[in-house]
C-alpha cells in the first residue's frame, strides 16, 4: 500500500485519529499513565520508526517543524476566540 498523504485532508481520517487517540487516552489513564508521559512516548517512538525506516533527518525536522506551525497557529486562533476575563 503506497502511502501519499491522500488522507491528509480527508475528514474521515481526521475523525479516525481523533477517535483512536482518544481511546488510547482514556486507555492510558484507566491504568494510571499520565497523558504527559503518554504523549512523550508517542513522540520518541513515531521518531524512532522514522529513523529505523530510513526517513531523512532533513523530513524528520520539517514535520517536526510544520507540527509546531500548526499548533502555534492554532493556540492562537484559541486566544483570539476566547473572551476576554472579567473579575
């Protein structure tokens, strides 16, 4: 199966891996795993696969560096939504 990141954009992919992280969270924290701690492991072992399958250094930081471009983008997008506090 060749993989082209056709599913990127695809909504039913989206709620595919939203469904199973989400699973795999309350699985984690059902047996006492932090999500912290979880999320740490996903990280080294999505990274490690890539290297064990050849990946260049070079793609493995511009994922890395398109992740953080995303989620900077998304805090933001956040904070602007949200109203201001009042005490």
């Amino acid at each position: 199966m060749q993989d082209d990141q056709v599913h990127w954009d695809d909504p039913g992919f989206d709620e595919f891996i939203e469904e199973e992280l989400s699973g795999l969270a309350d699985r984690a924290q059902a047996r006492g795993i932090c999500l912290d701690c979880l999320s740490d492991r996903l990280i080294f072992e999505v990274i490690a696969g890539l290297v064990r399958g050849g990946v260049p250094d070079t793609e493995i930081l511009a994922l890395v560096e398109d992740a953080l471009e995303d989620a900077e983008r998304e805090e933001e997008d956040e904070t602007a939504q949200r109203p201001p506090r009042v005490h």
